[in-house]
C-alpha cells in the first residue's frame, strides 16, 4: 500500500472530505499534516475581520497530526506566518513513499518540498492563475523565482484550465500536470431547504416573482462588491433585489450606500453565515454574482451552482472559463467595467424563467466537479508514477 503525506495548512471543508475519502481507498493510505498549529480550528479570518469555527466536522474519518508553528504572527496570510521546525521530522516519522503539499507560499511549506525533492515523489496542489497582471519588472522577478519553486515539484494537480496555464508557463511540463477538478460537497448543497428558504423571502420582503441576485463572501476591495451594488443601482428595478452575505472592511461604505438609495428596500446585508446554512441562501436566490478584480477560482460558483443556480462572474475570476458558459448558465463580464456589469444584469434579470433555466444546466455542469474525482485524479496518479 503506498502511503502519502499530505501537507497543509488548516483544516477546511474544501479539503477534510476529499482527505476522508482517500484514507477509505484500498490501495493508499494517508496521514495529513497540519502547519498552522492547534489552535487553527478556532483563529481570526484576515478577510472576514472575525474568528471563524467551522458548524461540520473536518476532523472526521482520516488520521492527521498537529505541526508547531513557531511563527511570531500566526496565520496562513502571510509567508512567515507558518514556520515549522520539526515538520519535516514528524513527515518522516510517517516513512511516507509520496508527499503532497498544498501550497508553497509559506516558509515550513517550502522548506518541506525543498527538503523532499528527489527523495521521495513531491506532488503539489495551489490554485495561483496568470489572471492578475503585473508590471513587466515584476513579472520577470516573479519568473524567475516560481521557476525556481517548480523545479522541486514533481507533480501538480491543476484544478482548472487557468491553473494549468500558470503551472505550464513557470515551467512544468503536460506530463506533470494532472486534473483534479476544484469541488465542494455537491450533494449536501443539493437537499432541499424549501422550508428555511420560504422564511427567509417572509423575512426580506421577497414575493414570488421578484428576483433575488446574491453575493456570500468577504467584504474585501478585491470582491468588488461596490461595483455589484451600483450596477444593481442602475437597473432601478422595483421586483429585483440584492442580497450580500459575510462581513469585512467594505461592510459600512456598502451598507452606507445602500442606506442612501431610492432603492434601500430592496437591498439586503446579512452577517457571516455558517456552512450548514449556505445551502439555504443559495437556494433563495436567483441569480449568484462574483464580481471579483481577482479570484483564483471562486467556490462559491460551485456551491451556487450545485444549487442549479444561474451565474455571473467577472473575467478575473479562476473558474469563469470552465465552469459558466455565456447564454447557457450565465454570463462572464469585463472585471471593473460598470458598463459591462450593468448590461448583463439586466439581461438575466429580465427573465426569471430565463434563470431557472441557466440554473438546471449549471446543476449539470457541476457533477463532474466532485470530491469523488478529486480522490480518484490523486490515487490514479500514486498507483501510475513511474
């Protein structure tokens, strides 16, 4: 049985399904390391401006070890906020035949894939796209340098077509590189919340043909939210309405701008909402937007849409090229372009048939992009490794 160390930051609902369901193959057998330390269950979210403690387990079903971290300012924001000095002796206390690391932008990371190359396999895991422009000085510093990190990697899993770009251009070749579709859990998404949903349109003032948009994240400049929100102001539609859902440093100019509008009724703030209620905010919409100045991938798409939700994305955003397809399950506009924005939504809107619609094919597209096929892409790849 090959055994494989799997080194990540902190335990997160993206990645404890897909770790459980690799320790339940026949042929492998796993350990996962986590680098953040501990307390890394129950720490402050940079983005969210809070502490976060996840409402479903991610501990659940597959061994894994805690990893000191010795850094002087904690956290996976930064490349010095995960420093491990005995990560590399608890990995081989493990006597692994393949290590993936997820991530290398943290000093214990890198060591680590440092360490490992050309003793055992090193596969590797990151969502980094080409999508964000630099200037050119930066552009060729940053060539040389990841260049020079993917040269200690022997495998990538690319969870898309933008990823594989970025992995291909800083030098791994096609022979390296293997699809293992970014997902979330698609099946809890999918159980019916009719219930909670018809709650919350009583509670927002939400009739039946009335059209709810939605945006769930972090309040952050990067999401562009203020763009969503005057693009919205534009239609000046009386049976749409506007939803964000989270927390972060935009939260008051958004709710300030809201407030002083004609249309203050029809726009809504809800807090931070847990995982097991996601599904229902989902559910309640229409139409989910992503409006993002930069978005390596964007996994809300995924939930949205294994919610057969129909989709609107700004082209800055990861998953915008395999997962919403113009005129079938959405529309992908030109990041920044008010102009842009405005005129796509008020194409989708004009139809609330037209969403639905969008919505049974975004159901389709997102089978596919399952933890399943993630678990599948890795055990394949070890079972196949000359």
């Amino acid at each position: 049985m090959i055994k494989l160390a799997i080194v990540t930051t902190h335990p997160i609902q993206y990645y404890a399904p897909v770790f459980k369901l690799l320790y339940e193959r026949k042929n492998i057998s796993i350990k996962v390391f986590y680098t953040r330390g501990e307390g890394a269950l129950d720490c402050f979210d940079h983005g969210f401006g809070k502490k976060i403690k996840w409402d479903i387990p991610l501990l659940d079903g597959y061994p894994y070890e805690w990893v000191t971290n010795t850094a002087a300012n904690p956290g996976s924001h930064h490349f010095k906020g995960i420093i491990n000095p005995g990560l590399i002796d608890q990995v081989n206390a493990y006597k692994p035949d393949a290590v993936l690391v997820i991530g290398w932008a943290y000093s214990g990371h890198l060591k680590a894939i440092r360490y490992f190359k050309n003793k055992i396999p090193v596969y590797f895991r990151g969502d980094s796209t080409l999508l964000t422009e630099t200037s050119r000085i930066k552009s060729i510093m940053k060539s040389i340098f990841l260049k020079w990190v993917y040269r200690h990697v022997d495998y990538a899993f690319y969870n898309g077509t933008a990823n594989k770009d970025y992995f291909k251009k800083y030098g791994l070749k096609e022979q390296q590189l293997i699809f293992a579709p970014h997902a979330i859990d698609n099946e809890r998404f999918k159980i019916d919340r009719t219930a909670y949903v018809a709650e919350l349109h009583s509670r927002l003032k939400i009739k039946e043909k009335d059209i709810l948009i939605l945006f769930a994240g972090k309040f952050e400049p990067v999401k562009n939210i203020d763009l969503l929100l005057s693009a919205f102001l534009n239609l000046n539609s009386p049976n749409v309405h506007l939803l964000s859902v989270g927390n972060g440093v935009n939260e008051q100019s958004l709710k300030l701008k809201a407030a002083k509008s004609s249309l203050s009724n029809n726009i809504h703030f809800l807090d931070f909402k847990n995982q097991t209620y996601m599904p229902v905010l989902y559910q309640a919409s229409d139409l989910f937007c992503l409006p993002s100045l930069s978005e390596t991938w964007g996994l809300a798409v995924n939930e949205a849409m294994a919610c057969s939700k129909a989709i609107l994305v700004s082209d800055k955003c990861g998953c915008a090229i395999d997962l919403v397809k113009n005129g079938e399950n959405g529309a992908i506009f030109k990041s920044g372009s008010l102009a842009d924005l405005t005129a796509c939504l008020k194409k989708l809107t004009a139809s609330k048939e037209l969403l639905t619609n969008y919505g049974k094919v975004s159901g389709s597209i997102i089978n596919s992009f399952s933890f399943l096929n993630i678990s599948k892409a890795i055990e394949s790849k070890l079972l196949h490794t000359d």
